[in-house]
C-alpha cells in the first residue's frame, strides 16, 4: 500500500493543491482496504480471479461505474449488492484513493 | 481510526445474504466424489485434506452443525474479510458452491488418509536429470549467497500462478529469481553444506529442491497431504519432513529426494493418553548429526539420530500441543513452544532432556525465535499468539534459563526478528483489526517498544537481510507486497510486487542459525566440530 499513515503529513501539504484531503483519501483507503481490495486487490486483483483492477484507473470512470452499480443501471449482482450501501462520499472516496494508486 | 470497517463491512455482508437467495433452487446432485475432488482442488490446501483444518479452520459436519448454509455460500462466494480466506466469487458455480456446502456440512472429519513411503517415491519428479549441466556459479550479480532472501508468496488463493517462492538479492532488493510451486509456497530452507540447493515446501507438503545458481527447480517430492515441517541436517545430506496430514515424518536424500524411512507419529501425551499425532516442527542442529521433530498432540520432541537405521530417542512430556522452535548454544538448546500449557521448553539435545519450562505469554509463537547477545547474556526473545489479555513479548535468558521480562506490545505476535548488527527487534503485530497492519520494534538494550510501522497489508514475518542492514516484512492478504525499511533509521527503502507473501528467509540463517545471533554462530560452536547449520519452521499456523 502506498498511503501509509507515516505520509499523512505529505498528504495534508497536496490538499491545498487539489481538492481532495488527507482525510478523505484515508477513508478511501480504509474502505478499500477493508472491503474492496478482497477482490480487486489494492495494486493488483489475483491473476487467477475475474475482478477486473482499480488502482490507477481514472478517478470519474470509477465514480460513474459505482453510481451505476448503485442505482442498478449497470448490472453485475456482487457490485450491485456492494455499491448499494455505499454513500456518494463512500464512492467519491475510494475511487479517488484507487486512481492515485500506482498498479 | 477503524471505525469505517465494522459497520460497513456488516452492511455489505447482509446484502451479500441476501444475494444468494435467489439463486437457483435445485441443489446441486453432484456426488460425494465430485465435491470431494473440488474440496481437494481449491480448499484443502488451506482447509487440511481430512476435513480436519490447517492453517484454516476444520470444515466438516460437526464444526459447521447448526449454521446456516446460506451464510456459508455467501462467506465461500466473498471470502472473508482481513483473512486468507479468498472470494470463490467467478471461479466455482452457484451450484458448485451449495454442493460444497452441503457436503462439507455432511462429512465427518475422515480417518487419517495413508501417504505411503511408496506414494512419496512414486510422486519424485526430476525436472533436470543430469546436474552437471547446471553452471557453477551463480548466473546474476551478488557478492554472496547470503545476501540471497527467499519469499514464500502464497498467491491468493493459496495455488494457481500467485503461488512460488520469490527470491531477492537483499543487499539491491531486487528480484533475482522465481520458482512456480503450484500451490502456496510456506517454508524455505537452504542447505548449510553448499550454498546452491535451496529447498522449498508447499501447504500440499510437497518438497521442491532448487538450484539458486540457476534460479530452477531440479526435483521435487510430495511427502503428504499438508503440514510444513522441513528441516535439513548439518552435513547437507538428508532432510526431514513432518506432515499434519497423514500423521507421519519421513528423512529424505537431500540430493535426490529419495525417501529413506518414514515415522508414524503417535504417544502418550502428558495426559496420559495415547494419540496420534500432526507434526509439528522439524529441526536439523550445527550441534550434532541429528534432527529434532515435534510431535504437537502428544507433546513428545523425538531426537532422530542420522545412522544406521535412523533410532529415536523420545522426550515426553514436553508440553501439550507443541508447535515451532528456534535454537541457542551452538545449537545445544531447542527453545520450544507449547501452545497450550503456554511455556517454552528448554530441550538439551545432548542430554536429550528438558532443561526447564518457561513461562510465554498465552499460545507463544515463536516463529523462527531469535537470541541476540546483550552485555553479555544471550536473551531469546518469543512471541504469542496473545489469545487472552496479555499481549507481551518474553524475554529469557538463554544461559540461566529465567525470564528477564514480558515486554507489553500492541496486540499477538507471529514472529520476531533481529540481527546482530542491526539495534531492533521487530516483531509483527497480528490482531485482527488495523493492528495486523503494523510491525513493533523492541530496542535490544532497553527491552521496550520504541516505534511503530504502518507497513500495510497484514505484516507479518519480519527478517533482516544477511549484513543486518534491511529490515524486509510482508505485507500480506490483500497488501501484496514485500516492503523493505533500513534497520536503523526505520525510512522505507523498497518494495517488491507479489501476491499474498508470508514467510521471509534470509539465506543468512545458515551462518547465523538463529536470527540476532553473531553470524559465526553456527561455524564454531562449544563443543561441535566446524559446520555450518540449518533451518526450522516459521510461518504455520
């Protein structure tokens, strides 16, 4: 994992470059860590499973796809089922803690 | 900080539930033979092939009576969270998933499946027939083979393309080679008498012998079902294995895998009752031609002499449920844990008696164990499980056999290292919360923790390079990455990119014979010829 607490300080200096916060983007580690990288990894999902990756995707591109799962106008019954309890910070979060990631 | 998880995790698994219900209502017919196959092929690895767990927890009629199945499917559909236990999502069927559940929720424990010594001579395959094609020395850049470090990278789930052994040149961190080992690799030990022959063991107890000149493995032996156990002796010549499934241990030809005799495991435990018994450690010493195996169930450790006939001598006694050991004393002394009675046992294998008991935390760990030089004193220093409110670290010391102290740290530890040169002891922290996150380091002279590292993923298995100056730890699950720090100013240096690593070991180990100790350790102990040592077990569960 590339966002460690240790670069918190070097995170809170970009806040004021871009509008996105430490804290924010340790929610989104947090969440990925926790939940997400159990499929998709957190650099890379396993070579042997059928979870397409996130990290270094294009932050809007991830946003978009989990409004989609959420709201069911994209369909995949596991993300469906994941994205249904999460909220448009949750979302916002995680996609932008994935498209910062290096794969 | 942890506040996200829980609530959001419960969330996700209730919708999860919920998904499996609509999915199809026949139950699949497939037979008890087909489910057995598909056990066998994709959970037995992690699960023990009887049903009877490993380095995850049993799955048969009686450890899953009375729960609901629906919340298995779902469980074995996503895995389970912050745990080895991978998502089956895509890669087996709905239907495939119900049958599992219904046959593991029908099928008892089985009786202890034979894996004969002509199963394990029949299973040799040779990969590079004729050795002296092989080139004579090493085929990439590195100043010594100690420098070399091997990484047991499990793969996710624990078989397929993920799982090999990953070796490093610890002095550039860069990767230098990588041997496939089909299923999750556990265990690597080198061979003490030439620095080329590496041998790596699989959670399918399979054995690979592996030239590191040419990164390639030339042979390989399946030696059971599961279990870890692997030790080489002193002289290079044989090595031993222990399985926990079938309960037995076998001495191997190091050279050609060829199996020489096989043990059935099984004693009177210190309750008195005869029990057949998983394998639990297996140790070769610089101290003498013999290896150390521990019986876990029936607490015994037998010494195994390496001569005509392989006799045995039995320690009983020792302590109930017995696990993993480490070395002191020019490999005189066998430090060894007892889960359950949580002591560590001092063995003399000379006398080939127990010295004394220790006290160890609760269900001491102890890894591969490490014992560094302090003002004198050798202190080895154990860590536990901590399945109870006391989460410390032990410090004995190893020529008075007395506890100096219990050093609190921040949750249960798996393994801790340390290097002569290097100021720390690093221990992993393994509690299942953002603890399993981080790495504690002890400060050698002052016994306390002075720092914390966020290494991500689950660390665990921290290991100094050979010349002490890099501290390597995984950063296992889903962190699927080997993160390297500088041993003193603690700043992070590297990272290497594999799927879930767990056990590092240093080639280093064979001079040093037990992490922290001064690196000539094993070539001039007391009263031992000149030689150099040998490996144990780190990184089962």
């Amino acid at each position: 994992m590339k966002l460690t607490l240790v670069t918190a300080s070097l995170l809170l200096g970009l806040a004021s470059t871009s509008s996105v916060n430490a804290a924010s983007i340790y929610a989104g580690q947090a969440k990925a860590a926790a939940v997400c990288s159990q499929c998709h990894g957190i650099k890379n999902p396993s070579a042997e499973a059928p979870f397409p990756p996130l990290a270094g995707r294009d932050a809007d591109y991830l946003k978009t796809a989990l409004k989609q799962y959420r709201d069911k106008t994209r369909q995949s019954d596991i993300m469906n089922a994941i994205a249904g309890s999460l909220s448009d910070d949750d979302i916002s979060n995680v996609a932008t803690y994935y498209a910062r990631l290096k794969p | 900080m942890n506040i996200l998880k829980t609530p959001l995790r419960k969330s996700i698994l209730t919708a999860l539930a919920a998904l499996v219900l609509p999915f199809g209502v026949q139950a699949a017919a497939d037979n008890a033979k087909d489910m057995h196959q598909l056990f066998e092929d994709n959970c037995a690895s992690c699960h023990g092939s009887d049903h009877g767990g490993f380095l995850a927890p049993a799955l048969n009629s009686e450890t899953l009576k009375g729960r609901s199945p629906t919340a298995l499917r779902s469980l074995i559909m996503t895995g389970s969270f912050d745990t080895l236990m991978p998502p089956f999502y895509g890669r087996l069927t709905d239907d495939q998933i119900r049958g599992l559940v219904s046959h593991l929720q029908t099928t008892p424990k089985l009786a202890n499946p034979s894996w004969t010594i002509d199963d394990i001579k029949k299973s040799i395959k040779v990969y590079v027939s004729d050795e002296s094609t092989l080139p004579d020395k090493p085929t990439y850049a590195i100043d010594s083979m100690d420098d070399v470090i091997g990484v047991a990278a499990r793969g996710k789930y624990g078989r397929g393309s993920g799982s090999k052994a990953v070796f490093i040149n610890s002095t550039t961190h860069k990767q230098i080679g990588e041997i496939p080992t089909g299923t999750a690799a556990h265990i690597i030990d080198y061979n003490p008498a030439n620095p080329r022959w590496a041998y790596i063991k699989t959670d399918t107890a399979e054995i690979f012998k592996v030239d590191l000149y040419s990164m390639q493995a030339v042979r390989s032996v399946k030696t059971g079902y599961n279990g870890p156990g692997l030790g080489v002796s002193r002289d290079g010549k044989y090595i031993m294995a222990g399985s926990f499934v079938p309960h037995n241990a076998v001495i191997l030809d190091a050279d050609t895998l060829e199996p020489l005799k096989t043990f059935e495991l099984e004693g009177i435990d210190p309750d008195g009752k005869m029990v057949s018994s998983d394998s639990g450690m297996v140790i070769g010493t610089p101290f003498d031609d013999i290896f150390a195996i521990a019986l876990e169930n029936a607490g015994q450790v037998w010494v195994v002499d390496l001569k005509e006939g392989f006799p045995v001598t039995k320690i009983t006694d020792v302590g109930r449920h017995l696990h993993d050991a480490f070395l002191s004393h020019g490999g005189r002394k066998l430090m060894i844990a007892s889960y359950d009675d949580s002591i560590v046992a001092a063995i003399d294998l000379k006398e080939r008696k127990i010295i004394k008991k220790l006290e160890a935390g609760c269900v001491p760990h102890v890894g591969g164990g490490s014992a560094v030089e302090v003002d004198g004193r050798t202190l080895g220093f154990g860590t536990n499980f901590g399945d109870c409110d006391k989460t410390v670290v032990s410090v004995w010391d190893l020529d008075k056999m007395e506890v100096v102290k219990q050093i609190p740290v921040a949750g249960g530890t798996e393994s801790p290292a340390a290097h002569a040169n290097a100021p720390y002891v690093a221990v992993d922290i393994i509690s299942k919360d953002r603890r399993a996150r981080t790495v504690q380091l002890i400060d050698k002279k002052s016994l306390e923790v002075v720092k914390t590292l966020d290494v991500g993923g689950h660390a665990y298995f921290p290991e100094y390079s050979a010349d002490g100056k890099f501290l390597y730890v995984s950063a296992g699950y889903s962190g699927d990455e080997v993160v390297v720090y500088d041993s003193t100013s603690l700043q992070k240096v590297a990272s290497v990119s594999m799927e879930s690593p767990a056990g590092i070991f240093s080639h280093g180990r064979v001079r040093y014979m037990t992490r922290g100790l001064s690196p000539d350790e094993a070539t001039a102990p007391a009263n031992a010829p000149r030689l150099r040592p040998v490996g144990e077990m780190k990184g089962a569960k």
